[in-house]
C-alpha cells in the first residue's frame, strides 16, 4: 500500500511526551509498583487485536500491577497517545473507580459499561466511554501508547463521563504512587 501522504506530511509534528498527564509536575509521585501487561512488553508492540474500532476488535488488553503503596484508596488508569500530530495527547481510556485489592484486570475491562464492578469511565475521544484502541494515521510513524495507573489516598468521587480536566483537578494533591507502561502502534 503506499504511503498515505497526510501521514508523511505531519510524521515531525507530535504532541509530546511532555504533554502527558505523567508529566504534571503537580501529580508527580514517587513510581513504587509496577505495571505491566501479559499481551505486550513495555516499549514494544500492541498486538492487532487491541487496534481500534475502526479496523479492530478494540479489545483493550490484559493489565497487571504489583501492590499499589499502603493507604491507596482508588486507583485511575489514564491511556494517552502523545505522537498526535496536535497540540495534546489523545486519551484512549480513562478509567476510575479501579479496587487497589485488584492485582489487574483482564482483557476488555476497559469495555463500556466494564465487566469489573466499581469501574466508571470518563469521556475520552469524541465523548465517548471506555477503551478505544490505537489507530494512528497511516504513515505518520509509530505512535506511542501510555497507560498511567495512579494510586489515589482518596477517591475522587467522580461520576462517568467526567472529563480528564475533572479527574487531573480531582487527583492533585492526592496521588500516592503511579506505574506506566509504555506499548507502540504503527499503521504503514
């Protein structure tokens, strides 16, 4: 297939990990668990499977974590993609309400409504809820995709279809601990 020209036109213009919730120097906390995921490595490819709606299942993927820190009342999941060709990163999931008793949650949770009880979603791409997979423009590079998982002392006591404004104002002075993990997605 050749290159989509739109894609190789904006391939220098990126929204920037700088840009990423992770980045707030006011939710900065110290990185003491872990996450990860049994479909992919951190750095490496998302598997096909997950792709968005578009030409995928948009099946969100299987996410694990070691204990969260003592004192963690909830936790949020923010999935952001800072390779955008705009001036922000695109959400691709934002989820509250997580139990910090879980250890993960398996594939498709982020589905809305979730299969996990508690779980409530905020409005991510073009107001909608749950998870939407990658789908970058065709020849614009690989694009990254960055699932942030905050320990909350509180919980912020959001309704669904709040927005990543009213979570990232609810959480501030109040996330205990984080983990990332970092997947990447290519359309050629």
């Amino acid at each position: 297939m050749p290159a989509n020209p739109l894609g190789v036109a904006l391939r220098s213009r990126r929204a920037g990990h700088h840009t990423l919730v992770w980045a707030r120097p006011d939710l900065q906390a110290p990185e003491n668990f872990t996450l990860t995921s049994p479909a992919f490595d951190h750095g490496a490819p998302i598997p096909e499977r997950h792709r968005g709606r578009l030409r995928g299942a948009n099946i969100s993927p299987a996410l694990t974590w070691t204990p969260p820190p003592a004192g963690t009342a909830e936790l949020v999941l923010i999935v952001q993609d800072p390779d955008v060709p705009i001036g922000k990163p695109a959400t691709h999931a934002l989820a509250l309400g997580i139990d910090p008793e879980l250890h993960g949650i398996p594939e498709n949770a982020l589905a809305n409504p979730s299969p996990i009880p508690g779980i409530r979603h905020g409005k991510g791409p073009l107001g909608r809820r749950g998870w939407a997979g990658p789908m970058p423009i065709r020849s614009h590079g690989p694009h990254s995709y960055v699932f942030q998982l905050f320990a909350l002392d509180r919980a912020p006591g959001l309704p669904a279809g709040c927005t990543l404004d009213d979570v990232v104002t609810a959480i501030k002075g109040h996330v205990i601990g984080r983990a990332r993990l970092d997947g990447t997605y290519e359309i050629r």
